[in-house]
C-alpha cells in the first residue's frame, strides 16, 4: 500500500502546472509562411511597329546576304572542285583560296545583321520591355546562318586542304 501511496504522489507530480512561463510549443506564425517565389504575371510585348520596321529591314539584308554567300559558295566549290590534287601554290589552288576568302568576306554581313538584332534585344531588355517575339525569331535565324556558313567554310577549306 505504502508503495502504491508513493507511485500516486508521484503520479500527481506530473499534472502540475508549471510555475514559470514558458513558450509554446504550438506552430508560430512565422513558421506558416510560404517561402516560395510569388506568382507574377507573364509581361506580353505589345505589337510595336517601329520594331517590326527595324526587323523587317535586318530580314531584308539578311536574306540579301543568304544570297550571295550561297552563290559564292557554289562557285568556291566548283574552284576547290578543280584546285583537288594539285599542287599547292598552283594557279588553280591560288584560285581556290581566293574563292574561300571571298566566302569569309560575305560573311561580315550576316555578322552585323546578328549583332543589331542582339543589340535590339539588349536595349528592350534594358528598357525592361517584355521579350518580342519576332525579334528573338530573327536573332535566332542569323545566328543559324552564321553557323551554318561557319560550317560550310571549314568544310570547304578542309576539301581544299585533304583533310
């Protein structure tokens, strides 16, 4: 009996108040806040035409400048296609290079058409003006034929080389 006495004082011990004040326990506000990125609207470009304008007349040199590179470029073939086996230094490999040196001439306008488009990007992104879509279709489209000349060139140039 005396023990069972004892495990119940010491039972009741438990149910206490504490005399102190003590914090909760329980989720503080802070702790319910979400601290994921905020939803923001999508930002839409708004048709501009002095824009289009501008991309409209870079287009235009661009495909001008298709032109010419793919017209050279056949005729760089026809000269590598002749310039094969001989030697080097000889007329017709001299002719060769020069066709190959044109090419990489040609290639200074799509060069500049890429740059101005990039440089139009630049600026509306700097103005904090939504991307455009037609603007990023033409810098895309440059910077295709920029590469795709690149690598029509060192194609040529290694025919030329018999690499």
């Amino acid at each position: 009996m005396r023990r069972s006495l004892l495990l119940a004082v010491v039972g009741l011990g438990g149910c206490a108040q504490p005399s102190g004040d003590f914090p909760s326990l329980l989720p503080r506000a802070v702790e319910g806040q979400s601290l994921a990125e905020p939803e923001r609207p999508v930002a839409v470009a708004v048709k501009d035409p002095s824009l289009d304008a501008k991309i409209s007349a870079i287009v235009s040199s661009l495909d001008g400048a298709e032109k010419r590179f793919t017209s050279a470029a056949q005729e760089a073939e026809a000269q590598i296609a002749v310039a094969r086996g001989v030697a080097v230094g000889s007329d017709r490999w001299l002719d060769a290079q020069v066709a190959l040196g044109a090419l990489d001439s040609l290639r200074g306008p799509i060069a500049t058409a890429q740059a101005d488009l990039e440089q139009l990007i630049i600026d509306r992104g700097a103005a904090g003006q939504p991307p455009y879509p037609a603007l990023r279709s033409a810098a895309d489209r440059a910077a295709a034929l920029s590469a795709s000349q690149g690598k029509r060139i060192a194609t040529l140039e290694a025919a030329l080389g018999g690499v």
